[in-house]
C-alpha cells in the first residue's frame, strides 16, 4: 500500500494562522500523550513565530516549551519552521548564532528542521542546513512557491537540484498562501521527483479553497508527506482538515499511518480551546472564510490574522480591503518577493503605512530599505528603479551574503546578560528578541529566587 506520511500543525502553524499564536502551552498540554499516540509522521510544533510569541504575550520560556513538548513525545517526532539566516527573527543573524541556535534546538529535542529562505536565496540556509546535519537533525530545504512573472517551474526545479545538492535529508513545497492550484502542484511534485531523489513534502493552506484538491493531486504526482490541521483548527488561513485528507486518502489507497480514533479525541480535546479563543475575539471568523482574492493578494494566513489584528488594534479595520489591494503593487515594486516571513510582515506594514498615510512611500520601513541595500539576499526581480533611487541614492545594492558582514554576537550577548541569563539558550533568546527577553528575565527573577550560577560556554 502506498505511503502517505501527516504532518500535524496545530501546535504551529495552524494556530498562528488562525489566532496568530497565542495558544500557551497549558492549552494543549493535557492532549500531548494522545497525540504520540496517533502514529502523525511529524508534530510541528516549535519555530515561525512561536518564539516571538512565547516571550511578547505568552510569558513563556520557549525552550523550556520545547523540552516540555518533547517529555510527552516518545514515538513521534518533532518538527519547527526556521527562517535560515533570519532563525526565528526577523533579520539575518550571525553564522555563529545560526549554528548555535540550530545545535541548541536539536539538542533541546527538535528532529526535524524545516529550513526557507524568503527569497529563495538558498546561500541564507546553507549554515542552518549544515549545523543541523551536523548535530544529528533532519535538514528539510524548502521552495517558497509563489506567482509573478519571473517565478515558473523551470526556476522551481533548479531550486530542488540545489537543495539535493547541499545534503537535505528532504524538501518541502511551501505554498505559505495557499494560492497552488493542484494541476501546478501535480506538474511541480510530479518535475522534482523526476529530477531529485530525497523525499518531497507539501505545504499548503486552506486560504483560497484550493487545499483539500491541491494535497489530492500531490499524493497522485507521488509526493511523499503533507501537512494537515485537526479539524476544528483547520480551514481558512491554516491547513486542510488532518481527519478528511486522511479519509480521502485512504479511500485512494494510501496508508497513512494514524488511527482514526485518536484523531477524533485529539480533535475533541482543541473544541474547548477553539471555543475559549473565539469568545476572546481573538479567534476572527473572518479567516476561516475562503478567500479567492488571496490569489491575487497571495497573502499567507499568518500574514492575514496579524493584518486584522493590528487593523483593529489601530481602529483601521475599514481599510482592511485596501491594505490587501495595496500589498500586490509593493510586491511588485520590490522585485516580487515570495510573501513569507519576513518579507510578509515587511511588505504588510509598508503597504498598510502607504494606505493610511494616504501617500505612496511617504514613510519607508528600516527593514525595507534593507531589503533594496540587499541585506536580506538577492531580490527575485528589478526592484521599482524609483523606489531603489529613494533608498540607495547613488549606491549600489550589495551582491555578497550579508551574514559574511556579521560579527560573532553571542560573546557580547553573553557578557551583557551576566547572571541574568542562566543557560546559552537565554542568550539565545536574547539575541533574538533582546528587548522581550530581558522583560522575560525580570519577570522569571521576580517570580522565582533560586540561586544559580551561569555555567561558561565555550
């Protein structure tokens, strides 16, 4: 019988699509022993924007979220998104901080890495892959799908040749918008398993209505693992149901190793959940809806719930629509970049910024004027000649990795923190998210008066 391995979100991508990760780890720790137990090849859990979230509104010790996950997990194995260079931020990092960050998470019990860049520019996941074969991880190199002129299969398949190339365990397709019709996913699996040899995966959202079909048409182009959400966190911006893809599948043919039982128990247990986020307000019926017009707008579903959020947050919810219509004309201008993280966020805000102020780039984001000095990579296509004259001036935009510019960071970090950091991982943190994990730091000091010692890192 064919193979069909399930990556469940929930714990990650799901939630952040749908309640734009707030979920603290109490939420879901009474389910985590059943979850093992439903024979998912893979739990996403950790990374995008759980750490972020972990310390700025949950007040939580995101490794120690890790470590607790994985004391439940004895059978299955665990999965996070990461940025590349950018890690779990939102601007590149030091090679000495990626592969610390990278050695850290394995060792703190993650297994599968899922490594992107934004762009596409695969020399910003090069470090993060080679750490993570070295520690003993799974290194799986994503393609960013996305539409625009300049992007076709062609580009694609190169782009899975190189993955192959640089030692990935497997690759995943990340359609972060879920804009991939499924004859698109059944031309590109159907090319990569053509011309690659490690195993392919499928990422897709429920978004425009597509996803249930476009997982269909994956598993007859014989990709080998998709990503599912149970059921009462699926739909709109997160993922197509865990319980009817499988369901589908097996009807196909497929093994897809879990038992139905379980599911529906998991699933059970995250109504009370859903239902406690919905009377909050925090749960917006607004992103289970389907939403044609994200394949014009190829808004990811995390994107989307934070746009609302900070909308209302701003009292601006009516301009809601023209946020959405502006953001495909700053895509374009910026060299249609692939809207995922962190380009996401950074075209959302400029587009939301040219909206309100009621002008086009009256004010201009320090990230997207990074952006066009070509710190974040290499831009997919010519950046607006207009908008790079107002950034660069007479400059030249750079052409070398930007991290080769990077001075090793943890040595300062740690020297600053002192006592307040009590393990390499919370200078981790703080590197990342240097203002919350100080905030993060003081609270754990206030609350808890255990004497420790800072253990030297070498």
């Amino acid at each position: 019988m064919k193979q069909m391995h399930i990556t469940e979100t929930v714990l990650r991508d799901a939630q952040q699509s749908l309640i734009a990760t707030r979920m603290p780890f109490e939420d879901f720790e009474g389910i985590l022993d059943e979850m093992d137990q439903a024979g998912y090849h893979s739990i996403e859990c950790w990374g995008g924007a759980t750490f972020d979230s972990c310390l700025r509104y949950l007040h939580e010790d995101p490794w120690e979220r890790l470590r607790k996950i994985k004391s439940h997990m004895k059978n299955t194995k665990l999965q996070m998104l990461l940025r590349g260079q950018n890690l779990l931020g939102y601007h590149h990092y030091s090679d000495d901080t990626v592969r610390r960050f990278v050695r850290k998470s394995i060792e703190n019990g993650m297994d599968i890495i899922r490594i992107f860049d934004a762009l596409n520019d695969l020399r910003n996941i090069e470090t993060a892959v080679d750490e993570c074969l070295k520690a003993g991880g799974h290194a799986q190199g994503c393609i960013c799908y996305t539409l625009s002129p300049i992007h076709n299969l062609e580009m694609f398949v190169s782009l899975g040749r190189q993955i192959e190339a640089m030692g990935c365990n497997s690759l995943c397709i990340k359609d972060m918008a879920g804009i991939m019709s499924p004859q698109e996913c059944y031309d590109l699996v159907t090319a990569l398993k053509q011309n690659i040899k490690i195993p392919v995966y499928v990422h897709t959202h429920a978004t425009t209505g597509l996803g249930y079909m476009t997982y269909l048409k994956a598993a007859e182009a014989g990709a080998d693992g998709i990503d599912c959400a149970t059921s009462c966190m699926s739909g709109g911006t997160s993922q197509p149901a865990t319980e009817s893809m499988v369901y589908a599948l097996q009807q196909m043919g497929y093994d897809c190793g879990v038992d139905s039982k379980t599911l529906h128990e998991i699933n059970e247990f995250f109504v009370p959940v859903k239902d406690k986020f919905a009377a909050s307000g925090m749960f917006d019926p607004y992103v289970l809806s389907t939403k044609t017009d994200a394949l014009v707008y190829q808004i990811p579903g995390g994107m989307l719930s934070n746009l609302v959020a900070q909308l209302k947050a701003q009292n601006a919810i009516d301009r809601l629509d023209e946020v959405l219509a502006e953001t495909p004309r700053v895509r374009a201008d910026m060299g249609y970049p692939p809207l995922v993280t962190p380009l996401s966020q950074m075209v959302g805000v400029q587009a939301t910024v040219n909206v309100l102020l009621g002008g086009r780039y009256k004010s201009i984001g320090k990230e997207i004027k990074s952006y066009i000095r070509g710190e974040y990579g290499k831009a997919p296509g010519e950046v607006n000649p207009e908008l790079a004259k107002q950034v660069l001036g007479d400059e030249q935009p750079m052409t070398g990795r930007f991290a080769d510019t990077l001075e090793p960071e943890f040595p300062a970090a740690r020297e600053h923190l002192g006592t307040h950091a009590r393990s390499e991982e919370d200078v981790l943190s703080y590197i990342a998210f240097p203002q919350q994990a100080e905030q993060f730091f003081e609270r754990r000091e206030q609350t808890f008066t255990a004497s420790y010692s800072f253990k030297e890192v070498k």
